[in-house]
C-alpha cells in the first residue's frame, strides 16, 4: 500500500456565486459541515441545519464571523418531522428569497449484526437517512418545480453497492438513497431541477472517530488505495461540482468519492 499525504486545500473560485445553499447535518463536524464551509468559499449563501441546536448555532456564529452574518442563516430540523421540514425550506425562501441547491447530508449509522438487530434500530436508521432524504427531496422540489431551477445533491456511501457486516440497516438505506436519486432525476428534470448522489467510502472527523474502533478504522483505512481516510472537505469538493453549472448534463448518477480498491 502507498501512503499519500493528504492534498493542499482547494481555493474558492466562485463557482457557486449567488446561488443559495440548504445543507442539512451541518452543524460543524463532518461531510455537511464541510460543505456549508466550501459552499460558502465557493459565493453562495447558505441555510446550515441540523437537529442538534447547540451546536448548530455555535457553527453558525462561527461561519457568520467569517463569511457575514448575511451570507450564512441556521434553522433546526429533523428531518424525520415533515413539518420541521417544510419550515426548513419556507425559512430558506424567506431569508434569502430563493432556493437553488440543497445537500441532503442528514443520515444514522450504527452496528448491530442482522440476527440480533431489533425492529426499532432497523426503523430509526431508515428513518433518517432514507426517509429524511425522500422528505427533504419532495420539499424541495415541491419549491424548484416552479422556478425552473435547482441542484438537489443527496449524500448516498459506498455502501450502497458493497458488503459489510454490521450495516445491513445503514446499507439498505444508503442504497435507497441512490435509487431515490435516480428516481427523482427522471421526474425533476421535466423543469430543469438535477438530482446527484455522492458515495463516500471513509471520510472521517472526530464525532465518527469516537464510534469507531481502532481495529475498524485500520481495516477501512487498509481497503484505501491511498492508505488513508478522506478529509470531510474532499468529499465536498465533489458535492461543489455537482452543485455547479460544470455539471451541466449530470442527474441521476451517483458519483463515488472513494480511493478503494476494486
């Protein structure tokens, strides 16, 4: 195995200027913290939530202090609450009068081998990850349909196509994400929304490293062919460019961001 250090930080370049942003599960640490903070880089202005409130608001006095209180806006959702949900989208119009892109980052993980896993892990897993994503979606699209606009960018993993004991909840869901993706494209293109997928492999940040042992991590970090996790924000690179007009004629597709090995 070859290790590689980590790349230098990508630069902003405007490729997101003007646009406004809802990223949900971004409150600081993560995929959707990461995000809210490239979107931001990158010109647009963004709608950060999340169910945990504290933090939620501690990242949004954190980006505001950086980028402007105007760029940057935060409302708690859960997204197993449909009604939390439409007021996640209402609150977006209204601050910032438009929506344009959404992240749909929100979703559970846990292990528990199938023989032992109960109905509620099962229930709550799928509820968040798979039926947050359909609920989010349906708002969201519910708003674009009529602008004749919009990127919807869903956060799928690798998962989804591959095997791993433990993960038959978060795996069913992931790959529900992705077929919901494809599913959503075919309909929202008819008024030019597109509809992506992301597929991380291994992204870590210190909420996941607290759940995950050592021996798991150096078994993920081994099946990498660059010896090592993803930072957050490479995973939100790739996120940028399904937002942004470079990918133009891309819907449906679910873009895998991961370094391992066939």
């Amino acid at each position: 195995m070859t290790d590689v250090e980590t790349p230098a930080y990508v630069p902003g370049h405007g490729l997101l200027a003007g646009r406004t942003a809802v990223i949900t599960a971004a409150a600081g640490a993560g995929i959707g913290g990461a995000t809210a903070r490239r979107f931001l880089e990158e010109g647009a202005r963004v709608l950060v939530s999340d169910a945990h409130t504290r933090r939620l608001k501690e990242y949004e006095a954190e980006l505001a202090g950086e980028f402007g209180a105007a760029s940057v806006t935060a409302t708690p959702c859960d997204v197993t609450d449909d009604s939390q949900v439409r007021a996640l989208f209402e609150a977006a119009v209204e601050t910032h009068g438009r929506l344009d892109v959404v992240v749909n980052n929100a979703g559970l993980g846990g292990t528990a081998p199938l023989v032992d896993m109960t109905d509620d892990q099962w229930t709550r897993v799928l509820d968040v990850t798979l039926n947050g994503t359909f609920r989010c979606t349906r708002a969201a699209l519910r708003l674009m349909r009529g602008s004749g606009r919009g990127v919807i960018v869903n956060n799928a993993s690798v998962v989804g196509w591959r095997a791993q004991a433990g993960q038959a909840h978060y795996a069913a869901a992931k790959a529900g994400v992705m077929a919901l993706t494809r599913c959503a494209a075919v309909e929202a293109a008819a008024y030019g929304v597109r509809v992506n997928a992301v597929a991380p492999s291994l992204a870590m940040h210190p909420h996941l490293v607290k759940v995950t042992t050592p021996e798991l991590l150096r078994e993920l970090t081994a099946r990498e062919a660059f010896g090592r996790y993803a930072e957050p924000w490479e995973v939100a690179n790739v996120i940028v460019f399904l937002a942004s007009g470079y990918s133009s004629y891309l819907t449906g597709e679910t873009v895998s961001v991961s370094s391992q090995h066939a």
